[in-house]
C-alpha cells in the first residue's frame, strides 16, 4: 500500500513506467518501493472520460500531495500525456483492515503509513 490506480492506458505502457513510478513516489513520500502497488483499471468507458492516476494512500500534509501529483504528472507528460487527470483517494487507517483487524483502533495507538 498505497495503490497508484491507472485508467484509460495501455497496459505495456503502464508496465514500461512502473518501475520510475515507484521509484519517483517512494522518492518523495518515503514508502518502501516493495510496498508501492501499480494497477491498471480495466473500465468501460460510455462516454469521453479522461486518462487518469487515482492514488489510493493514507493522508499527508498538502505540500508531500502536491509533489507527488506534480512528479507523476511530469512522468506521463514526458510519454506524450499531459493530461491525464490525478487524484487522491484518502484512506483512513481505521478503516483499513489487515487479517480483519483495522491498522488504528484508537486515537492513542501509532501506525505506520507505509
């Protein structure tokens, strides 16, 4: 975790920038790159929907979404797509499960974001 979700790219392009995704993400936010998950959307699109990054990760301060929104864009839009529309998905670490038990159970306990 976090998931960096693809929509609208050809898979053998997804797979030949992954690796300077992640490299790129785990760069600026400090999660281990093992951790960094790439997926690619298979969608039906019905009408004239853009490309985009959905970043599914735990909250940061604004500036470290910032960063990260502005290097992937330069990533893509160095491979001819400029403008590809990237958001964020927060997830609450209460309500983040592993092994059906959630990441924070209270207010008091630390958890790690990566």
């Amino acid at each position: 975790m976090p998931f960096l979700r693809f929509k609208g790219f050809q898979s053998d392009f997804v797979t030949s920038i992954s690796s300077d995704i992640i490299e790129e993400f785990s760069r600026i936010t400090g999660v281990v790159q093992q951790k960094v998950k790439i997926e690619l959307l298979l969608v039906e699109q019905l009408n004239n929907s853009p490309q985009s990054l959905e970043i599914m990760m735990f909250p940061r301060d604004q500036d470290m979404h910032d960063r990260i929104a502005l290097a992937m864009n330069n990533l893509l839009a160095a491979h001819g797509f400029g403008e590809v529309h990237i958001f964020f998905i927060l997830l609450s670490p209460h309500l983040y499960y592993k092994e059906g038990q959630p990441l924070k159970s209270n207010l008091e306990e630390p958890i790690s974001l990566t």
